[in-house]
C-alpha cells in the first residue's frame, strides 16, 4: 500500500515535505529517496555524457541530491519542472568539474575533436579568433538550427529529447543536427582559409 501512497506524490509535494523535513532538523530521508529514484537516473546521465566519467557522474548526483535537500524550500514548481531544476544543479557541477580539471565534455557521436568546429566551440587555444569566427558562424545559421545545436551540446539533451522539445521527429532532428554541424563546419573552414 505504501508504494500506491507514494506513487501519487507530486514532485512538488516530496520537494516540500524535503524543505519542511530540513527546516524541522529531520532529513526528510523518504521523499529525499523518492526523488532520487525518480530522477536520479536522468540526473546520472546527463552527468556522465558531460563528463565521461561514472565515478565523477557519480559525485555529480550526489552534489545535486544534497543541493535540493539543502535549498528545497527555494524550488518553484511554477517557474519549471523538478527534471529541469536539477538538470540546472546537475548541468553546473558538472561545468564546474570541467574547468577545475580544464577540460572538455566527453566527445560527442558525431563531433570530431580535431574538426575546426569542435576546436574553436571548446577554446583549445588561447587565441580570440577561433572563438570569434564561431560566434559569427553561430549567428549566420538560422535560428532553428542554432537552437538545435544549442540544446545538443551546451544543454546537453539528447536527440529524443530535443524531438520532444521541438515537437519533431527524431529522424529530421538526427539530419537537422547533422546538416547544421556541416553547415557550420564549411562556415568555419572557409573563415580558417
């Protein structure tokens, strides 16, 4: 009967019974576990793509999960989801790991670490103008494609998820990311000539 009781918890009612469990002094352990079961697979994932590291995702779920508990009482549930908010949490550790080590996000299907693109999008070196000759490429792609390129690989969504996002189907996301990435990446070639 318990697992029927706990099904029909909102992610904002355990959100708040986590904030009042923190604010009272208790932990508010089983909504606290709840949520972990309902999101931290999600929470992991996004993690372990940006990283590339389990034992790091690892540390990144954790950091998240204690964040939540410790700030659960600023959570608005009307401003976004509970996924959205610890994809934030998640998202901003993870970015944080990666400069303390000065590195990159685990390299993605289709991204060649040596492409021009992917050398100037990630800052290998100092120099402005990879940088500059990105944003001016970035600007002249249409904003849909910019869009697509955005969530794929600075928000981090997968390609089904960006299907959902942009209410597409997952086929022309697939070519749509595909097209965009040459597209930008003969912009970026013939800025580099």
């Amino acid at each position: 009967m318990q697992g029927v009781v706990a099904e029909q918890n909102s992610d904002a009612d355990l959100v708040r019974r986590v904030a009042e469990g923190a604010e009272a002094g208790s932990a508010g352990e089983d909504a606290l576990r709840e949520l972990l079961e309902r999101h931290g697979g999600s929470v992991m994932a996004l993690a372990r793509r940006m990283l590339g590291s389990r034992e790091e995702a690892e540390e990144v779920l954790q950091d998240t999960f204690l964040k939540l508990h410790r700030h659960a009482s600023a959570f608005e549930s009307g401003r976004a989801s509970l996924r959205t908010y610890l994809f934030a949490i998640a998202r901003n550790q993870a970015l944080s790991r990666l400069r303390g080590r000065r590195a990159r996000p685990a390299k993605a299907a289709n991204v060649d670490p040596h492409d021009v693109a992917f050398q100037a999008a990630v800052g290998v070196d100092d120099d402005p103008l990879p940088g500059i000759l990105v944003r001016d490429a970035l600007a002249r792609l249409d904003d849909d494609e910019r869009a697509l390129l955005d969530g794929a690989f600075y928000l981090g969504f997968s390609h089904s998820e960006l299907a959902e996002r942009f209410e597409l189907p997952l086929g022309t996301v697939k070519s749509r990311v595909r097209r965009a990435l040459l597209k930008l990446r003969g912009m970026l070639e013939e800025g580099a000539a």
